[in-house]
C-alpha cells in the first residue's frame, strides 16, 4: 500500500518561513482534507509537495513510497503515482484535451517499458470515452484545446478527467481562495467522490468551510500559522461550519502585542 509521509517540515519563501513543522500521513484509500484560513500555509505545503523551485525546504522529510520526494524532480514524481493538480494550469492551444492526456499516458508506459509503443488508439479512447461518462462530461470536451479559453470550473474538469486517466495512488488537490471556489469545490469533490475507492487516496486543501456538504474525508484537519493544530474526524469540518475559526485564532495564536 502507497502512503506519503511528511516528517517535521519547514518551508521558507525569500528567507520566510511559511511552514513551521507539518507533520502528516496520507494512506492510499484514505481521503483526507486540510482547512484553514487564508494565508496559513495550505498552498505552500501543496506547492512544496509538487517540487516548485520557489519554496526551500529547510528541514523534515517527505516520503512516498518508500521514496525520498525530495530527490525527485517533478515529473518523476508524478510517474511515481502521486497526482498534483495545479492551482493554475497553463493552456496548450492546438493541443486537444484527449491528445494530451494520451501523451501522458503513453509516456508513462514508456517509463515503464522503453519498448512500448503506447496504448492503441482505440483502446484508449474506449478508456477515455469510460472516464468521460463516470464523470458525467460532454463528450465534445475531449477536442477542445487544453485549457485554451476554459472557464474556471472547465479547468477543474480538465484536472480531474487527468487524475481519472492517470489513475494516481495519491492525488493532492489544492483549491483556489477565490469567489469561484465553491463551483470548483462541486466539481473537484464530484470527481474525488466518482473516482476515491481503495487504490486512490486524497489531500483535499480547501479554506472552504462547507466541505461536508460536498465531500466525505474521514480525516480532517486544520492548518494555522504554518502548523497542523487540530486533526480529527468530520466533526471537525462540522464545528468550522458552525462556529468558523475564530476558536481556533483564540486557541492556539498567542495575543498580538501592542
Ligand atoms: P494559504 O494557501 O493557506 O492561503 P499560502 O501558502 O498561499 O497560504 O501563503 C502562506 C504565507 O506565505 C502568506 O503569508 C503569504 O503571504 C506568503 N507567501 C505565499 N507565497 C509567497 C511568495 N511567492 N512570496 C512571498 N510570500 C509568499
Ligand atoms: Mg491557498
């Protein structure tokens, strides 16, 4: 069984330091979900986990499967079968969605076999075409260029149709802090719920409260200046619906000097 590993991390930004020590287990299977509010660090530890050059790490480990993530450069990890959407994704007009996402599969089979001629044509839009519809997507989605004039919500779908497609042991989906989120948050969690079984595990990162009303983690927790302060079950969820997150503020920020 994959699981991915974070041991004690620290992670500066221009000398900064974002993260103070973030420790946190994520098991193939298992669906997990970091909250908190703005500026606490959430994207910086999914930014970090994808190996953007930006964010140095100072100290603590991060392992998946065995594999120190550290070493790896980005693509390496992906092909190791962790997913990292991007927050961002860059378009590629003249590329469809379908022939990119063929070229990803195919590389990787390459990985794993240089004699490889990649997957028949037919075979994987047969594949595609199965995806497509577990998702409830337009079929005409498939031609259009990759991200090229894709609304916020289509780039989500484009995101999550690339994590059915590469079927990762560990997906990590960090989610935008603005006014779309909600939209997104649907789409992303639509996809988690279609796609979540024994041999997908996730990292939902979202600073949106209402969740629960989308998505099922079995664990939750909570992320505050740069640190994992609370983790629990979905309760947990429903207290930051309830009551937000001032509690939190109040019980773990030391009061602000005058
Ligand atoms: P979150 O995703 O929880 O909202 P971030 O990880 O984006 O938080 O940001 C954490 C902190 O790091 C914030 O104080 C933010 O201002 C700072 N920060 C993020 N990115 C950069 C950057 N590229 N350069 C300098 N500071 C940054
Ligand atoms: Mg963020």
């Amino acid at each position: 069984m994959s699981e991915l590993v974070i041991k004690n991390l620290h992670v500066s930004i221009e000398d900064k330091e974002i993260l103070k020590g973030v420790d946190l287990t994520v098991k193939q299977g298992d669906i997990h979900a970091i909250m908190g509010p703005n500026g606490t660090g959430k994207s910086t530890l999914a930014y970090t986990l994808m190996g953007h050059p930006s964010y140095t790490v100072t100290s603590g480990e991060i392992w998946f499967k065995g594999k120190n993530l550290l070493e790896l450069a980005a693509d390496e990890r992906s092909r190791l079968g962790l997913f990292l959407a991007f927050q961002y994704p860059v378009s590629i007009p003249g590329v469809t969605v379908a022939n990119f996402l063929r070229s990803a599969v195919n590389s990787r089979r390459r990985v794993a076999n240089h004699e490889d001629k990649g997957m028949p044509i037919l075979e994987f839009r047969k594949m595609l075409k199965e995806k497509m519809e577990l998702l409830k997507m337009d079929p005409a989605f498939a031609g259009r260029y990759l991200n090229d004039g894709f609304s916020g919500g289509e780039k989500k779908r484009a995101e999550i149709l690339q994590m059915a497609t590469l079927k990762p042991e560990i997906a990590i989906l960090d989610e935008t802090d603005s006014g779309l989120d909600i939209d997104a948050l649907r789409i992303v969690s639509e996809g988690v719920n279609a796609l979540s079984g024994p041999d997908m595990g996730v990292l939902v990162i979202t600073h949106y409260q209402r969740l629960l009303n989308y998505i099922k983690p079995q664990f939750v927790h909570i992320m505050l200046g740069g640190r994992i302060v609370e983790s629990g079950g979905p309760d947990l969820a429903l207290q930051l619906e309830e009551r937000g997150y001032d509690w939190v503020r109040e019980k773990y920020e030391e009061p602000a000097t005058a």
